[in-house]
C-alpha cells in the first residue's frame, strides 16, 4: 500500500493568457486549478504515492470543474469538503525576455477554502490517515479561520504520528501586518513541523535572526542549523535560484539533516512555465526521505524534479520517478521512442 | 454633433466555454466584458450616438483589458473612474436543445463599481454632458453605495435636462430582501424616469399592484398605464418572450405612451446568443424615441434589435440602423456580396 | 455508502474533427476516451454512485492519458489492469444535415484489452465489490480471451449476489460470422442477466425468433416476454429511435417488467452528439431500479438521460439526477443563474 | 482513362471568420482557396475525372498556398501559369439566422489571373487534352485581356471536339456598364457554349428577352427553349433556389435537353456553408451527361450535390458520387461506422 | 491635459500564419491592423499622450475592423476619413532560428489611404490640435497624392507651431526609381522636420552625402551632423540593430542634438516579434524629448522600448513608462504579483 | 522534364500534441502524415523533381486524407496502391529543454503498406520510369512480404537504369532478432544500392565490422572506403550529429565517393522540429549528385537542408534550392519583404 501524502491548501483557478500575448491583446484564456497543495499532492502521485488533498470548494459549476481536475490529476476527493461560494482564481500573463510574467489575483479572501470552518474537515479521519502532511505558508497567511484548522490539522495528525511538512513560502503581498503578524504564526508552525521548506531568508526576515555573514551560502550555513535546533526539525531544505542573463534559470537545492548540509550542484536549465518549480522541489525532498535515499541523491533528486517542472505546461509537476533519475543524469536525449 | 447617451453600470468580465463543453470538460475560455450599461451605450454608439460608460475599474490588466474592449466598442472612456481591485465575472456555459445555456458568478461584491463612493464620479460633469442616462436594476441590486450614486446621479441629470431611462430588470438572486427590500428604492428610480423597460410581472411584483386579469396581455394593458400614471412616466416599454418547443424564441414588444398601447407582431427567430436582446431592445426604443419614428416603427424597430442580437456572438448588440431595418422588413437574405 | 457499479470494457481513444470538416479538410482531431463500460460507469458516477471500469491498457502515454481521462470522469480506477500495447481508436467526423456522421476504426483486435487475460483481472476482488456489472454486446463481439472473461466474471458477480446487466448492443461489422456466431455467446450472456438492454430486432435477428407482428411495437410486445421468460430475465428495456425530416431525433423508451410494459413518450430533440444516447438510457434504467423509482418513472427518466446525453459533447453523459429530472418536466429553461 | 475536365478560372483566397463573429469582433481567420473553376473542377475529380484548372497565380507564398491547396483537392496543376503580382480575396462573415452572411473583396482586379495575357496559356496544349472546358460569366466580367484568353480558348477547344460549358453567373456588382455592357459577351460564350448553367432571370435581363408569363417556372419554359434554339445549346441546367422562413433552404433543379424539361423535386435541407452549391449543381449535370445518366436522374444527382456542398465546409464540394446517390434516396442516416 | 501626437500614415491588414507554419502548411490567420502611423500614436497613448491617426480607410467591414482595432489600442478616430475601397495588408510568417520570416503584400497602392485626396483630411482642424505630428519614409514612397497631402500637412502643423517628426525609414523595393526618385522628396521632408529618424545609411544614400570613413559609427558621427546643420534639425536619432549568431538581437541607439551625441549601450535581448520595434524607438525618443529628459535618458529609454516592443505580439507597442523604465534597468525579474 | 524520384515506404500519421503539453494534459491533435518515403519524395519536388511515393493507403477516410496530404505536398500518387485496413500512426509529445521529446506508436504492422503484396504495386511501370528509387532501413524492419517488394523492386529498377539509394536508419525497436536479423537483408540490400546512407556505426553494429580507431572520425575513415568497395557502392554519405548544452544542435555532414571524404563544417543551430532532418540531408544528397554540384557543394547544401528541416513544422523538408543556398551562406536575414 502506498503511503498517504495529505495536503492542505486552497484550489486555484489558473486563467493563463494562451503564448505571449496581454489580457488587453487576447480574446480566450485556458484555465486549470493549482496551488501549493495541488501541486505537492498531485507530485507526490506522479512518483507513486496516494495523494490527497483537504479543501473546501463550491457546490457549483466551478467547484466541479476543480474537483474533475484534481481527479485527471490522480489526486484523492475523500477530503474535499463542498460548500462555500467561491474559487479563488489568478490570471497569468506570460513574459518573454526581458518583459516579466505577471499575476493579478481576483478576491481570494472570499473563497470557499477562505472562509471554511474547522468543522468543515473531518479531522479525525484525516489524522487516522496522513503519513504525511504538507502546509505552506500562502495558507497561513490567509484567515484566521484557515490558520485555525491548519494548527488544529497539524497537532492532530503529529499526534497520529504523521510527518508534518511545512513549506515556509513567504509572501509580502499577502501580510497586511507584515513580518510582525507573520511570525508568531510561521513560529507555531515550525514547531510541529518534521520537514521545512526554508532558507536564510526566511530566517532573517520572517523570524528576525541575525547573521553577521553576507553571502547567501553562508548565512544559510549560520542560520538553518539554528532554526533545526531551536524547533526541534529534522530536516530543512530548500533551494537558491537565479536568473541568468540568457533568460535561463538557475537552481542550487540543499538539505540540512542530522547536523550536516548537502548541497546539489548548481543547474542551469531553459523555463518553459516557472510556477510550481519550488512544489516539484517539495516532492522530490518528501520522497527521497521516504524512499530512504541517501542524502546527497534526495537532494539532486529534488534539484532536477524542480528542473522538470519548468519544462511542463502549468504549475502541477507531472513527472514520475524514472523520468527525474533521467534527467537527474543529465545527458539531454533526443527523442524517446 | 451626435447626442450623448450615458450609462451607469458595472463591467463584468464574460467567461465563456467555447462551443457546448462544460466547466468540467473544456480548458479554454473566451473573455469579453459585457453589462448593461456596457450593451446599452455601445448599442446606441452603433446607432450613430456617442456612448459613454460610468463606471470604475481597477488599475490592473484586467482593468486595462476591460477598458481596451470597451474602447474597440466605440465606448468613450472619459467619464470611467480607475480604482479599487476587482472586477466582476461570470462564467457561460451554452446549452444546446433541452439543456439550458449556465451562468455562475464570482463574488461581484467586491467589485470596483460596488466599492465606489458617489466621490469617484465627477457627476456634475456627467450632467452637464448626458442627453440621455440609462440605469438598470442590476445596478440597484448592489449596494447601498451604488444606490446612492445611482439616485444622485439621476437626480443630476435630470435637473440639467437629461432624461432617465430606467430598465427594471428584477433578479431575484441579488435581493437578499425580495421584493420588500427591492420596492422603495425601485419607486425612486421610477419617480426619476421618464423611460421606463419593465412589463406587468415588474408592476405585480415589485411594485405590489393587483390586477383581476389573468393573461399577460391583459395584465400589462391593466397596469402599465397605473404605473406610468402614478410615476409620471413618459415612456413605458418591454417585450414578452418565449421559447418554442422548436428551440426558437419569440418576442413581442410593447410601447406605452401619450396614454396608447402599441405592439409589435410576436416574431420568431434562431438564437445563437441570447444574452443582452432585453438591452438591444431598450437601445431600439430610445433611438425611435430620439430619431422621431412613429411610435409603431420604434416597437417594430425595437423588436428586430433585440431579435438581431440573438443572432450575434456576446452580450453586446452589434447591428446599424441599416442593419436593423433591414431585418426589420423581414425577408432572409442569401449573402451581402 | 454509495452502491458500486462496475463495467467491463474496452477503452476506445475517440478522435473528432473539429465542428463540421472531414478528415482530409482538417488538421487537428479533439481526442477524448469512451467506450460503452465507460459511458456507463460515469454516467453512474455523475448520478451517485461509485462507477468502476474493468479493462486493460498500456503501459505508455496514450494508456497514461485515457486513465486521466477517467478519473477526471470520476470512474474508479482500482480494477485498471495495465499492459499489453495499444489503446483501440476511431476517427470521427461529424455529419451535417443530410450528410451523416462517419466513423472509422483502427484495429483494436489488437488493443491491450482485446489481447488481454483472464489472469490480468483481479475477478474475486471484483466479484466481492460489484452491486451490478454491466457487459455490452460490442465486447463480446471481439476475441474468444475477451468473452471467456466476460462470462467468468459475471458468473463469479451472480454467485457473489451482484446484478448483471446486460446491453444486447449488436455490430454486423463486428461479427464476421454474424448472427450464427454471435447467437450462442448471446444466449450465454442473457442466461446469467438480470437486467437486459435489448428490443425486437435482437430477439428476431440474434435470437431468430419469429414472429408474425409487422409494427415494431407490436414486435416486441410479442417477443420480449417471450425472452424475459426463456432467459428468466427481471428486466428488460430499450428504446425505439428515429431521425426526423428535420434533423431532430425522436426516442421512445420501454421497459418490460414483472410481465407488464411501460412506454415513455415519444419525444423529440435536437442533438448535438449522438453517441453514447443509448449508453445514457441504461444508467436511467439502472437508476431508477436502484433507487425505486415506480417503472413509468424510471422509463420516463431513462428517456430523459438519453436525450440530455445528445446535448453533450463526446460520448460521456453528464448529467445529475437534478439535471435529468428537471428534463423530464419538459420545459426549456431560458438561462439558470 | 478518366475524362480531362478543364476549369478557366480565378482562384480567390477565402478568409473566413471563424464561427459567427464579425470581423471587428474577432482575431483570427480560416483561409482556403476557391473560385468557381476551382469547384468545378475539383467536383468533379471527387467523381472521378481528371480536373484541371487553367489560371495564373503569383511566384509568391501566397500563390504557392494556393497551388498546395488546388493540389490537395487533387486538381491538377499542369495548366497553371505563374507569375503576375497578387491573389485575389475575399473574406466571409458567417449569417445566422435573420443576419445573412456578408462578404467583401479585396482588389481582384489587379490578380495575376486578371492580368494574365493570351500568351501566358499554352492553349493549343490544352485544348488538346480538354474533353470538357467550364467558363463562368464571373470570369467574363473581368478585364478584356481576360475576355479575350477566354473566347480564344473556347473556340480552340470547340475546334479539337471538346464540349464547351458555360455557367451564366451574372454578378451585378462585377459589371460597371450592366446588361448592355454584358450582352455582347454572353453572346459570344453562348454561341460556343454545349452546355449552359442559367435560369429564365438571365434570358430575361442579360439577354434582353420578353415573355408574358409571370412565374418563375412558366418564363423558364417561355425562354430556355428559344436561347437553346437561338445559340444552338445542346443541354440547358439550372436551379430555382428560396431561404424558407425556418432557415432552411430549397432548390429545384431543372434541364432542357432535346426540347424538353425535366425538374427535381423541390428540396428542402439544412445549410452549413452555402457558398459552392451552383458549382456542384453544375458538376452534377456534368457528370449525369458524361455518365450517361437519363435526364431524370442526372437532375436529381445534380440536385442532391448542390444539396450536399450545403453540408460541406468551404465552397469546395467534396461528395463522391456514391455519397451523392445516398443522398438522392433522401433517408437521413445515422452514423457511418 | 495630455499633448496630442498625431501620425500620418496608411493602417495595414498583418495576417500572420500562427506559429511557426509556413502557408503552404497553415489554414488559419491571426490578423491585427498595423502601420507606422499606428504604432507610434498608439505607443505614445500607452505612454500617456493622446494618440491620434490621420488615415482613410474602407466604409466596409474591414474598414471597421480597422477601426475598431485602432480604437481598441486607444487611439482616436477623430483624423480619420472613411472612403475608397481597400486596406492594405500583409502576410507575415514567422521564421525560426536560420529561417527568416518572410512578408508578403497584397496591393497596397489602391487602399484607400493611398488614393485620398488632399481634400479628404480636415488638415486645418489637424494644425490646430497637433502638438507633435510623425510621418516616414514608407508612406512617402506611395503615391504624388500622398506625398502631396504629406507635405501640405506637415506645413500646416509647422505653421502653427507643431513639431515635426520625420523617420527616414527608406524600403528599396517600394521607389521604382531608386535614391534618385526619392531624394526630393526626402529632402522636402527633412527641410520641415525638427526632429528626424535616420542613420548614416540614410546620409549616403538617399541623399548622397560622402564620407572617407569606414566603421558605422565613425560614419554617423561624420555626417549626420552634417545633415542637422544642412537641414535646419533640431534633433536626429536612430538606432544600429544586428542579429546575433545566437538569435539574440542587438540594438544601440543614438541621439544627436545641440551638437553632441549620445549613444546608449549596445544592448542585446531575444526577439519574440520584431516588427515596430523602430516605432517604439521614435516614441522613446519623442517621450524623452516632451518630458525633458536629459539626452542621455532620452536614448537608454528609447532603446529599452525598442527591446521590449520585441518581446510583444503585433507590431504596435504596448509598454508604459513605467515598464520601460524597469526594463531600463536592466534586471530581469521572476513574476510579477 | 525533372527527373523522377521515386520512394517506397509507409505512409505514417503523425498526431501531435500541440505546443509542450503532455497527452494526459491536452485534448486536441495536429495530424499530418510522413514517413521517410514521404520526406524523401516531397523533399526532392521542392527541389524541382517529380517526386513519388509507392506505398498502399486503405480505402477509407484515412487513406483519402493521407493521399490529400501528399497531393497538397506535390508527391504523385500515381503508384499509390488502395487497400488494405489501417493507416500506421505515431502520437508526438515535444520536450521543452531536458524534457526529451516522446513517440508513442500504434501497431503499424497490420497497416496497409505492411500487410501488402508484392503484386499490389505495378513494378515494371514503377521500373520503367523511375529515375532514383530510395529505400530505408525501417522499412526493412517491416515484415517478409515488405522485404520481398523491396528487393524486387530494387532489382527492377536497377534493370533498368534507375538508381538505388539506399538509407541504413537502423531502428533497434523494429528488429526483434536485432542485428543479426537485419545483417543479411541490409547487405542485399547494400549490394544493389548506388548511394548509401549510413555511418561508421551501422558499419560496426549492422555490418559486424572491425576497427581499432576510437574516435567517431576515424572510425568513419577506416570503414566506409571498406563498405564501398565490398558493396560496390558508388556514394555514401552521412551525418554526426549531437545536441549541446544549451539545446542547439550540431550537425556535420559527410560524403565519400571516388575513394575521398568530403566533410562539412559542424554547424550548430536551434532546433524546432526534429524529426525528418536525415531525410532533408539525402534530399540534398541526391540534389548535388543530380545537380552535378562539387562533392564539397553537395555537402555543404545537404547539411543546410538538413539544418533548414529543423526550423520547419511537420516531418518534411519544405525548402527550396535557393533557400538552402541562402542559409548555406550562413547570415541571418531579418525579414524578407
């Protein structure tokens, strides 16, 4: 029996503006549903495992539309609550060169997963259930409702004896009251946590540490080993990424566990949709220390499940195992008949 | 100079699922943006007037984007406010035979034209500038600030000499209250207007008025003329509709005024696109009423408007005088070469 | 907890020019996945319970795709057996008025589940969970591996206490031997159903029975009984259908039951996609059944299914109870917001 | 051997816009190539001849599109000239319902075709291949240069045995001088001409002749009869066509052969693409007359063509001749499998 | 209020095969509605001015959709005379890595633009409202009416006080007679203009200057002084583009004004669709010029509007300030949310 | 008269998921149809040959759009044998970057052109006009009967006069007895040939050859003069190719014949479609030897052909002499107007 990767999240619909053309140039738009958890749970499918995720979503047109979607995904509906009035969506418009991508949200705050209740959830089972489960920190950042059931879910599966896996992802947008009000939640957080998504960012400006180092590596090195200590972690990963001036991307990925740092070389790679690369990274981390490999392999693992992802069409990684150890080795085959 | 014709109404964003898919099975969309206002003072703009929208949009590419559709309209911008976050949606699912066409909407609460504030619009401006304002009752469904803004508005207009055009347009949906929330400020508006689109379920049931009739024709030749009695009403119009077993619609119109009935034939036609013939129609009576037509030929007029839209792609009337006219006389053609 | 419904079939990749070109015009196909099990089984789902398919594909992208495909339909995909080497196709391209829809076939004797065996089917697992399995006349029309299946497992359903439903469905294409060779694998299905999709022409054609009624109602009043007794068959159904001069399509409904005829109306639509209409009236039938509905009910709704199913794009019907029923009343709603 | 049917024609390019939008709605266009000699000759290839189309097209991408188009379509190439400036256009508007279809040129005038000389056709070539050449009076109102390459062509393949067809297609908008500056013109092809496509409309306005009748079908037998006898024509065809309030079309085919009529049966169907149908009609006569058909037949196979390229998308027909005998024995048939 | 940037010039048909398709491949078009004048009103929009369009254009559907095009992108209609028969067009396919797009025209000579009389354009109303007025080079190579109403024009605005724009933009294959033909003209031009678009190519060969340098720049710096003092300009400004062997392209820009030059770095960046990006240099230089930029500005943000009009679909560019000063900036940045 | 370059072998459907979306993504196909043959046979009519394929098509839609393709390609059908079943097909997902392209084929074994007999091809009119008749190696891979009508053939031919070309294309998947299988039908295959394509590794693998040389080069140097003189092979020719760190790809070609190497640069460049590069490269192959360019000519036009293929839509070549000339030279144009 596979083991159960539970995610909880919120379901966006993704209104993406078809090639390279801007909402005042175009006429049609495909959509498709993501998020943090979509796109860790539907991973976590790709590479074997019975992905799930806990939402709330509308009982209309909309929601079924999600919810049919998160099926063609391999993700599990057993946790899906229905209610509510609305799905939050965004609208992407793609860039080229030198002109950025740009993101223009609708009114998340009013979506069914936003203003769902504790109740909503059968919790118990849920707990009953999750080897793992996966929060992100967008979703702390929305109500008080939803931090509620996330501190809740998180306690009740730990006492399960599930893994927590936070993903720290922090966006300013988002905090009206900034790092100040981020804190104390993020804090609650990291303390259930097994698993974190992190780097020295993270550590500096959302936790307020102090680093006397200044580059990122180092301060990295200084930092981490910190916060594992300070909220009893186990492992902490996460990743360094650039733009290079050929428009390709860069991605360093590291892992800090038992005391010691593992670092993925550095890869350069071409993007065709950047979105999700960083939940690709997530999955590759959860399964490398559910398959028990090595650390140094999970890392690598994790760098080019994160590389893949930039390569497929929308923000849901959809690569299997066999196809990230391919690309993990690096040659760039021709054409797999 | 062409007279002005303005609207005051929201802009919403038109999702549509091209062809007969549904939500759960297609995975493009087409946008445009649409409203009654909108319809209203882009149909006038074919007609040869020149049309302006009030409203307020957001400042961000969905803004841009709505405000770069209705400019392709032929819609003046100037008197369009920039400002709060949010446009309004709905998603369209056509139907096909048996099956009904589908509309779901996201939370247009939130909308830059529900937040507005009577200080977003230079109504003295607008007074100044508007031969003819038209309202909906769409509109006076939102919120307590639109309504402000909409009965300042029309307060305005009117005493600079502008006449009000007020469609009733009643959906139950947006009336939390029903009917007895709705009454009061529907009598408001009537008591502005000196064009009014409703027909007798409008005067039965917002409005309360009892008649011992029972056809429809009866009941409107019963009510209309209390209605436009008690409001001080110049113009009273609206249509009857049905839809055939054969998957055509019909329409008959109507024109109250100077104290007589005029009908036009109950027409029958193929529909491609029903939504916004019930703003074709109001656009063909005003411009009878403003080019002089007997009142027969605005109603005919009329009718073939609204029965012209149905036969163009969008909620947007799209035909000339030319057009109409033509359609009018009632003969199919073979192709305009 | 809902009631397991289970098919047994082929998966078929369908691919469709789009609107009204032909295949040497075109040059995009819309590709979807069907198939009677499938049709059925989701058409279930949409209606409550838990639809599962019993079928074999590839191990390779095109099998990858066509479980997407039916999990995003819902339809449980715990009894996919996977191997072998090709997915079955047919091309479609759609008719126009007088010029009919034409279809063709790739060679799908080939297709992993045609070549599949008895051993790639869990059929105990199976046997334990099916309230009702349905077979179709289409796959027993392909190998001999194919129907020692077919017969196995709903042998091992019957002796677990599940429902066999079978669909008489019969191809002349499919049948090199025609109806001497089909006849006696026929007389076997219908020997071990409860439930049978059939009318007159099977009894007369496949079953060579005689009769010296001339009208097609007469036909089957005087033989269905005589099957239902032969076979000792609970129910059988079926539908009579026709196109009309104008384009529309007619069905009427049947249902033979505890001696007794129920007919549904004759009613006529318009049709949009016509495969999979007959797949459509078997999930009512089945539904009605289950849920007990009085037979004239169950007819009534059946014939509603059938038609809703013509208004939807690809072989899938999609509709809910609420959608069906509502159908059934016979109006046609102008739009639902 | 097949018999070489050959085509003295424009080849314009067809930009539709897709569905039912209007030029100023949309942003995309379906390109194809066409032109009265490109049906022809094209039609009749789907029933089994050689065809061939004689025109003039540039040295450009745009003339090689065409070229790859008329190739496609299996017409030959062998009688094609290259060189000259421009392709003539068209682009179409789809009508729905109560809005006919729309179309507007570009400047054909300046086409390679258009500006062809006599020396850019190897004539004697082909009038020692032509077993059948087509004119049509949309190529007489071109330019004189045109004219002449025409009358020459005629009279050489006359002189070599070849049958001589001519399609009378009075275009009023093509002729700056009207009837009079037409008459001399059509006078000439018709004193060539075998067979001659037309109706008692051309006898009537083109040629300047009276009757007393008032009906369509009594002038038609007024007149044919004396054009046949006054320009020696060997077979007279043509249509009565109506658009039917339900929007649906009729045609009527009629053909005056040996001094006496013969007409189908008035038939009525549903129309895709309405462009064409004269041009499959015509292909009908002509196959009728190369096959050897009784006049009878070959008016109700001509018919069902021209009904048939109703159901076609673009002007191009594209019915095998098995295809339109199906479609002469008038049932609908359901799906082709 | 806003400046009022009014450009002279014809509205081309762009219809592009999608993609990278040759025509010969593709059935579809995307069409946009182009030209000089267009793309620099509407850049100047984008960049806060009122743009304006002085052109004449078809009172047909392709006329309307021109202006519907225009008018979409914000530019106003009030200029604009309707008339004559045709717009010009062009088809465009899109080259890849080795293979260079390739244009092809239809005949623009008999657009209506090109056959307008002098009589056509209200050119005093014009003079009156044009702070700046833009012509170039490709217009003035059409027709001796054109030319006329160019210069006429140009006087006028320059009578009452408006500056004139000119850009060189010299395309061999439109002056039958060469540099000989075309050196009046552009010396007419140049002797109205204040501020100019050209480079030492211009100098030497349109007007014939000589030069014993031997590098560009060496080249420009020598002459185009030469051409300021001659010709009375007040500014002269121009971009040196390559293409790279990696398909990048570069671009350096340049201004010469009060006696001394400014260059901009050589700045490279990939190329989504390089027509317009000219056009998008001259607003950069007109913008810097009106805001009163240092020159230096001036130069690094027309060349970044150059850039990023490359990486926008269509001709016309679609940036603001604020976009181009970010791009300015040099920093490619992830998504922007 | 050009010469006539005749091709035998399969015709395949090609089924491309459009942009980079995986099959379990997308729901829409291009379809075109290719094969070696069909490369081949196209290419060499761009180039000013008559090009023609000998293969069978069924007698069914399928085949009717596989014929059109080919006619719309300029390929004669004249040897085009009807019958038969099935249409081999290949779906196509691209890769983006370091995901590798994917073909997933269906079983082109029962096709038409595999299952068919040496007597559905007239082989003595095949013989008596072919100027070249090219071969491959996957078409060696097919079935006996397959095998039979190529050797034949070849034999016919070069009774005759014609040329062999013979291309060893190696495909490991096709071969279930793998070399040793393939050895004896490539050397009677080599035995007849007059122009080879293959390289030092077909030599080793196929051939079973020895060499003590390491590198690719030399490897190369040391057995092709062997294959030559074994075989009595009048030309061989090849190409190394690889694909770079930055996802261009390199591609050298080479030529040997009268006992000397000729070597084209290594030229790198971007790819956008792949498939059908080789077949480009012979085209321009047998193009010079046809030509009578210089062997160092030949090369270098084969290798730009092969270059110009990856910059093309679809499996064929589409290039013309004088464009490969144009890209031989090496510049990257702007944009050819």
């Amino acid at each position: 029996m596979p083991k159960k990767i539970v995610a909880f999240g919120e379901v966006m619909m993704r209104l993406q503006v078809p090639g390279y053309e801007l909402l005042t140039q175009a006429n049609t738009l495909q959509y498709s549903f993501s998020g943090t958890g979509v796109n860790v749970s539907s991973a976590m499918t790709k590479l074997g495992y019975d992905g799930y995720l806990i939402t709330k979503l509308p009982d209309n047109p909309l929601g079924d539309a999600a919810i049919s979607f998160l099926q063609r995904l391999g993700v599990g509906r057993d946790f899906i609550s229905k209610g509510g009035k609305y799905v939050g969506m965004y609208f992407l418009e793609n860039g080229f060169g030198q002109r950025a991508s740009r993101v223009t949200y609708t009114n998340r705050l009013e979506s069914s997963f936003n203003t769902a209740h504790v109740s909503d959830y059968d919790m118990d089972l849920i707990a009953e259930n999750a080897d793992i489960i996966h929060f992100c920190g967008i979703t702390l950042a929305m109500t008080d409702q939803v931090r509620e059931s996330m501190k809740i879910l998180a306690k009740k599966v730990k006492a399960k004896g599930g893994l927590i896996c936070f993903d720290c992802n922090y966006r300013p947008s988002l905090w009206d009251g900034g790092y100040t009000q981020a804190k104390p939640h993020y804090e609650d957080m990291l303390a259930l946590a097994d698993i974190v998504m992190m780097n020295e960012k993270d550590a500096m400006f959302i936790l307020g540490m102090e680093t006397e180092k200044s580059s990122k590596e180092e301060q990295l090195k200084d930092l981490i080993p910190k916060v594992a200590e300070k909220y009893h972690i186990q492992t902490i990963a996460g990743t360094h990424r650039a733009i290079n001036p050929d428009n390709t991307h860069s991605l360093r990925g590291y892992m800090y566990k038992n005391g010691s740092f593992i670092f993925s070389k550095n890869i350069s790679f071409s993007v065709y949709d950047r979105i999700g690369a960083g939940d690709a990274y997530t999955s590759g981390i959860l399964h490398g220390e559910l398959a028990g490999f090595p650390s140094e392999k999970t890392v690598r693992f994790a760098a080019a499940a994160g590389m893949l992802a930039c390569t497929i069409v929308g923000d849901t990684p959809m690569s299997t195992e066999t196809e990230i150890l391919s690309a993990m080795a690096g040659t760039i085959e021709d054409i797999k008949r």
